[in-house]
C-alpha cells in the first residue's frame, strides 16, 4: 500500500518541509464510490527537476443536514510507488475515470534523470514519456506502468511535452479525453512554440491517439464537454498562455479541430495553470430543466503574480465574454489548481496556497453553486 502519513489537518491535504515539496495538484471525483482522490508530485525542493514521486490521498464527503456545508475527512498519505520508470521521475498526474468498467487512469509522464523542460527544448532532445496506471478499486490498488510513448508517432517529433496537469474527463458518448501539450521539434522564429491538444479513446482505454492541435501557442491545459440550446457538444480547451490573456478554443467534433475564442480571461506573468469543469445548468427559478453544460474555472486573478485564486462563471462556453468577474477564493499567493464538480450543486477544489509562497501547502475547498453567485456579486 506505500507509506503512510497521518490525516491533515484544517484545509491542508499536502503540507511541503524541508526536503519535501508538494506541487502540482489533481483532483477526481469518484462518483461510484462517493469520494474525493488527490494527487500531487512530490519533490526534494521546488525545482521540477527534483521530482521524486506521485502521492495520493481519499477523502470521504460529509453533509451537515442543518448548514449544508460539506466537510472531508482525509486519509493518510499515500505514495503511488507503481507510477515510476526506474531512471525516470514522475509528473504531471492526471487522473480521469472510465464509467463503464469502472477504472480510474491516472496518467503522467516520466522524465529521465533530472533533465529539464528547458534543456528538451533547446537542445530538441525529447526525455519524457508518457505513461499510465489504472486501479479498479479506488486507488487501493494500482496495475503496472503502460508506456504509450512508442505507439504514437506525434511524440516522435515534438522537443518535449506533458499531459494536463489536472483531471482529464469522459464524456457522454464515452470517450476518454486526456489534455496534452507538445513543443514543436522544428524552430519557428528562432524559437520552438507549444501548442495544445489531447490524447483520446473511444474503446474504454484499449487504443489511444492524438486529436489535431490548437493553431496557437498554449501549453498546460485542462478539457470539459459542454453544450447549448441546440444540444450541440463540443469540448472546451482553456490553456496557459505566455502572458496576456489565456487560451481558449472549442472542438465540435466535425472534423475541422479546434477553433480559437478570443479570450479575454487574464493571464498572469509569464503564465499559469488552470483548472475547469464543466457542470449541469442549475435551476435558477425556472419550472424549466435548462440541458445545457455550464463552465467553472479556477486560476490565479492578479496579472502581474501568483495571487488571489479566483473562480470564474460561465453560463455560455461558446462565448467567451459570457465569464462572470472572479470570486477570490484565497487570498494571497495562489498557484495551480484542480476543480472538479462532486454533484447536486457541490464543488471541490485542490490549490497550492501559502502566506508567503504559493508552493507552501496544498489545500481543498468544497463550496456551492450558492457560494459561487454570493462570490462573484461581492
């Protein structure tokens, strides 16, 4: 079972020490077995090149029938020794579940030794792999490593890349959709761009490729199915930018790929990662069940540095004006974040939060769809 830790204390999920750093959270849901599955990367320090090893925690739901807050009971922590290649560190969790056979992927990547994303890519060197584990009970128990990076050509070309970080999703039609970005091998104005895309299978985790990329510079991205008054689904991409605003493009599965939004979603610094979600529109005081898709999205709100994590509102994904003002939901420094939607108007999320660094803890919040309207009005 790998070792074990005792349970957190207050909104703490990973608490980084000396020699032990915790970043890059991901969050699921397991809706079958009512609990939440946090993943994070340990590390020596905070570089990227010091990962050692993914760890994992369950937390376990509880409604208070008089306030209707939702607290989690944690369990101790976990360290995930069957995500590792001998030689190489693992990054990059990215969890995401199969609803049919009831198997949970959790994808990451492994780097060899300690070279960096850098080094990749300006020596055009590619030392990442892209692997997965699965387990069918919860995370209790997990199969070996399988190692996709020989059976997909695209890989073979780009400088470097990673999946997510954060959740991938399933859509209703059943197909498993993991977020990806690459670095193109070949150098365009004296530089190798990044560019978004995902990795998909439609026969429940046997085969996998790659969709066509976003014709736009992005890199760490999340993905969530979404739909209007037509009933029309389309996959919503929103990614890293390197600074102004984010990334954000829609794929309505005809066979033409991804089309850009112009979005006017604040980026922050040289960039950041962020989370979304998709959920089902809530009743607003209409007799009427509204079958649209709506979006949550989580990421740093200040413009300049890692600040005040905001949670964003969308009631029309495909436009992408519609983004309510950010409700602050943690003050002070604020990194990377992992929302996912736990049902009947419920949201969790995992973010690395701290007073004087936002690499100093991981912490959760679970709040309303209430809450979020109460945010976004202040």
């Amino acid at each position: 079972m790998g070792n074990k830790t005792s349970a957190p204390v207050g909104n703490t999920v990973f608490l980084s020490k000396k020699h032990n750093v915790y970043r890059i959270p991901a969050l699921f849901y397991d809706n079958d077995r009512k609990i939440l599955m946090a993943f994070a990367e340990k590390r020596r320090n905070s570089s990227d090149a010091s990962a050692k090893a993914l760890v994992m925690r369950t937390g376990t739901l509880h409604k208070d029938a008089t306030t209707h807050k939702v607290r989690v009971k944690w369990s101790g922590l976990k360290l995930v020794k069957e995500a590792k290649i001998q030689g190489y560190r693992p990054m990059n969790p990215c969890p995401l579940y199969e609803k049919t056979s009831k198997t949970l992927f959790l994808f990451f990547i492994c780097v060899e030794g300690t070279y960096s994303e850098q080094f990749q890519i300006i020596f055009n060197c590619n030392k990442a792999r892209l692997c997965y584990i699965t387990s069918k009970d919860g995370g209790q128990s997990w199969s070996g490593v399988n190692d996709l990076t020989g059976k997909l050509r695209e890989i073979k070309s780009w400088a470097t890349f990673a999946v997510g970080p954060g959740h991938g999703i399933q859509t209703e039609s059943g197909r498993l959709i993991v977020p990806v970005y690459g670095y193109e091998s070949r150098i365009k104005n004296c530089r190798r761009n990044p560019y978004s895309l995902f990795l998909y299978s439609d026969d429940k985790g046997k085969t996998w490729q790659f969709i066509s990329k976003i014709e736009k510079v992005s890199l760490e991205c999340e993905m969530a199915e979404v739909s209007d008054d037509t009933g029309l689904k389309s996959i919503y991409c929103n990614a890293r930018s390197k600074g102004g605003c984010r990334v954000e493009a829609l794929n309505k599965n005809d066979g033409n790929g991804f089309s850009i939004l112009q979005s006017k979603l604040v980026e922050t610094g040289g960039g950041c990662q962020g989370s979304v979600v998709s959920f089902p529109a809530q009743n607003e005081g209409t007799q009427d069940k509204n079958p649209n898709k709506w979006l949550l999205y989580s990421h740093p709100s200040s413009k300049s540095k890692r600040s005040d994590l905001g949670v964003y509102l969308n009631k029309v994904p495909s436009d992408s004006s519609a983004w309510s003002k950010p409700w602050i939901i943690n003050r002070g420094p604020s990194g990377y974040s992992d929302l996912a939607y736990i049902g009947d108007g419920y949201f969790a999320l995992l973010m690395e939060c701290g007073k004087q660094s936002e690499i100093e803890q991981i912490a959760y919040k679970v709040f309303s769809y209430k809450d979020i309207l109460y945010g976004i009005r202040e």
